[in-house]
C-alpha cells in the first residue's frame, strides 16, 4: 500500500533549497517513482516536486528495461519539472542531471564519479546510478518532464551481468553512507546546474565541466544506432549535449535519443 505523505513527516528532506524538493511525496512501496511523478503532475504537483520510495515493484530503466529496486537499498527518486523550455532542448537535462548526481556522491561519500555519456554515473568504472527522463509534450508545449534518478547505496551485492558492471555508494567508499545526505547534495546540484541551463536552455555553460568527468573522453567508442553502428574516438560534447565522435570518415555528433554507447571491449 501506497501513502502520501507531505514533507513535515516523511524520513527524507531536503532544506535549503529554493524550489527543487519543497513539495515532497514519499511512499514507503510504489510501482515507479516516474509513474507516480507522472500522475501527481496531472493532478496539480508543482515545478520541483519530488518523489521519493523505499521500494519500486515497476522500477523503469532506459530503452524498455527494468531497474530493480530493492527495499531500503538504493536512492529512487523522481524530480517533476514544468519547464518553460522548448521540448526540443528537454533531453539536454539527462546530463545536467548527471552532472549533480556526480557533485552530490562525491562531496559526501567522497569518491570520485565519472559519467559515461549520455548519462550513468560510474564510480571506480561500474555504475552507480542511473537516470530516465520523460516527456510530456503536445504542440510544441510541455506539460511535465519527469527525471527518474536511481542511485545504488547500500547494496553489497548485484546478481547476474550487474555483478560485472554494477556498484554502490557503500561499496566504493567502504562505509555506510546517508541517503538523506546524498539526496539532499544532488538536488541542491541540480539546482545550481539548472540555473545556468536554463539560462540559455543549453549545455554551452557546463561543456567543460561535464567533460571533465566524461569516461569516454579521448577513449575509443562504438556508437549501438541500430542503423547505423560505428565506432570512432570521442572526443566532447557539443553546447546541445551530443558526442563528438572522430571517425576516419570525419566528426561526428551522436544525440542520445536511444543510441547507446560502449567501449571496445565491454560497458565502458
Ligand atoms: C537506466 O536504465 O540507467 C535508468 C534507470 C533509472 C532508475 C530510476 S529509479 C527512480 C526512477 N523511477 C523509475 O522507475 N526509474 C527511475
């Protein structure tokens, strides 16, 4: 069973913020944190509202797959925004996401993330969070932009082809961390990061600082377009968030859309 419950009794906070977070619902068992976002976005929830649950039963990942969601383990978590932004600059916010998801780990677990692009977050190279943005959009206007946020925590242990690729806050750091405190430092980052996005509705600002934390920088690539696969040397990203990639035929820029990207030999 499912409650709503408003921020004055619910486990987590977050203060100091100036809107991202204010509005919170917290439920103890949900389907998707996204799903939900979705449905309280219709019903009135405010730019800012956060979703938070100690366990999804329908946790949603990126391209049609799962993200398993175990209880009290991990960080589910859905910010709603109603942006006065055009749809088509919206996807950019997966990586301005990414970015406060690498600020918020690091400055209290204090280990270092790094971002495989478009947006998981990798610490020591295996993934520690993932994110999965939505839309909703019709004639040129946006209803509601949904960004799901999965953050491993306190898991010890990850089963079948996550145990090779997939981590947590508490095994790269050797202690057990806060949640509280982890997602308190990763909104109060969106909110920084957002502000200078918003600005020019672009990633022109944060290039730099996006990739500094690129994994993929300078590294060789293959780009998985299911039409058109490549491989080639990444080398950036542009002010609207794609992958430059150097091929031998020339530069070229990935948006992320559902194009994935992998390393030579594996993940990264
Ligand atoms: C990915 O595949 O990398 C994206 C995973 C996103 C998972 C988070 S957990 C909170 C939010 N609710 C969901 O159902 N999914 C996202």
């Amino acid at each position: 069973m499912s409650t709503d419950i408003r921020s004055e009794s619910a486990p987590f906070s977050i203060p100091n913020t100036e809107w991202a977070g204010q509005e919170l619902y917290f439920y103890e068992t949900i389907d998707s944190t996204n799903t939900k976002a979705k449905e309280l976005a219709t019903e009135g929830a405010r730019h800012g509202a956060l979703i938070i649950a100690d366990e999804q039963i329908a946790g949603k990942g990126r391209s049609g797959r799962s993200w398993v969601s175990q209880k009290g383990a991990s960080i589910y978590m859905t910010l709603l925004l109603k942006p006065q932004i055009k749809p088509e600059n919206a996807p950019m916010l997966t990586l301005v996401t990414a970015m406060a998801v690498c600020d918020g780990i690091e400055s209290v677990a204090k280990i270092d993330c790094q971002i495989k692009w478009p947006n998981d977050i990798l610490a020591h190279g295996k993934k520690v969070c993932g994110i999965l943005t939505e839309m909703d959009a019709s004639r040129g206007e946006i209803h509601s932009i949904v960004i799901g946020i999965g953050i491993n925590v306190h898991n010890v242990s990850f089963s079948g082809e996550l145990s090779q690729k997939a981590t947590s806050v508490d095994l790269e750091s050797g202690k057990r961390q806060s949640r509280q405190a982890i997602m308190e430092a990763v909104i109060r980052a969106f909110e920084h990061y957002y502000a200078i996005y918003v600005q020019t509705e672009d990633m022109r600002e944060l290039v730099e600082g996006y990739c500094k934390r690129l994994i993929n920088l300078h590294q060789e690539v293959r780009v998985l377009d299911p039409k058109d696969p490549f491989s080639g040397i990444a080398i950036g990203i542009t002010p609207r968030g794609e992958l430059i990639v150097d091929t031998k035929e020339g530069t070229r820029e990935v948006s992320s859309g559902e194009v994935s990207v992998r390393g030579p030999h594996g993940y990264v």
